[in-house]
C-alpha cells in the first residue's frame, strides 16, 4: 500500500471522528467508510486500525466500525493527564517565555472573545484548541507535546459535544491570567492557573455528557 495513501486515509478519517462527521455511537461498514472518505479499502483498513489503537474505533465482528462514544470516564482522564502535561508546560514557558509565542497566545485568545461575540461557538473550540496546543509546542519539550497530543484530540470531542451547553466566556478570561503569569515570568501561578482553568473546564463538560 501506498504510504501516502494511508496517511491520507488516516487523517480523513480522524478528522471526521474528531468533528463529529461520523458521531460518537454511530456505526458503518469499511466499505461504507472507504466511500464516504473517497478512497479504496486497504487504506481505510489500516486507518481503522489505527484508531482503534488509539480508542477512537472499534472494530465490532459482524456489526462493522463503532465510533467510540465520549465516555464520562474517559473525559476525567484525560483531563487528569492535560493537567499534568499543560502545568508542566506552562511552567517551562514562564522559566524562558518566547515573545513570539506570547503575542500568538494572545491573538488566539482575542479571537476566541471576538468568535464568543458573533456567535461562532465553532471557530471559539478551534481558536481554544490551537491556544493549548500552542502552549504545549513553545514550551520547548517536544516529548510533552508528543504525549499530550492523544489527550489533546480527546478532549477536542468533549468540546464539540458539550460546546451548546457551557458558558464560554470564561475560558478567555482564565487564558488572559495565563499569559499574564508566563509574560511575568511565574512558573508557579503558570502552573496553578492552567491547573485551575483545565479543572473548572473538565467539571462543566462532565456535567453535561451522559
């Protein structure tokens, strides 16, 4: 198989997990996949296979491909492990901040304000999403970026699913104390605030996921 292939195959197909093209419980053949996703079996196989490696399928004998539902439990985990990773994170940034990384947090913040504003709960998840993975790949540990990055696509599902019900406002807010610590240089309020902000954020989609 084509490499190229596979990795388009894969990607496809965890970006329509992740956006909820193919939604949490569903069920489809490969065949109907691989004809959603405009690509041949083979390729479509090993993606699955992948993905369920990774907990967002799982192959059914007989009944095809479920996409694994957000479970309560899995959503606790893996706030528990972003937790960890981000406070680490934004610890190592305040220690050495990158001004350039600095002005991008705060222009991914502003823009997550502005889309709240407008109405735009989707473009405010992916504005909110590229600020945490920002802060894990400037903090200058590719091994925490690499480790948190399941977790990362974890989480972005939890957002979509409860994104209807939370009162956003406050995310902004809580990411403005952040880059506030890490511009001052405070790896221990650093690591505190995101601690806080991924906690208050966790117990709100838990709140809401059945």
């Amino acid at each position: 198989m084509n490499a190229s292939l596979g990795a388009a195959a894969y990607a496809a197909l965890k970006q329509a997990v992740l956006d909820a093209s193919l939604a949490p419980g569903s069920t489809a053949s490969e065949p109907e996949i691989a004809a959603r996703l405009g690509m041949s079996r083979t390729p479509v196989h090993e993606a699955v296979l992948r993905l369920q490696a990774e907990g967002f399928l799982r192959v059914i004998p007989k009944r095809g491909v479920l996409v694994v539902p957000v479970a309560r439990g899995d959503v606790a985990d893996v706030y528990e492990v972003l937790i960890a990773l981000e406070g680490a994170a934004a610890a190592r940034l305040a220690r050495a901040p990158a001004r350039a990384a600095l002005a991008e947090l705060r222009a991914l913040t502003a823009e997550m304000e502005q889309a709240l504003s407008e109405g735009r709960r989707r473009a405010w998840a992916e504005a909110d999403d590229a600020f945490h993975r920002l802060l894990l790949s400037a903090c200058g540990n590719a091994r925490l970026e690499a480790g948190a990055a399941n977790a990362l696509d974890l989480a972005g599902r939890a957002r979509l699913l409860t994104l209807g019900g939370r009162p956003l406002a406050t995310s902004a807010a809580e990411h403005w104390a952040l880059i506030e610590a890490l511009d001052a240089g405070d790896a221990n309020t650093a690591r505190m605030t995101i601690a806080e902000h991924r906690g208050r954020a966790a117990r709100e989609m838990l709140a809401l996921l059945p």
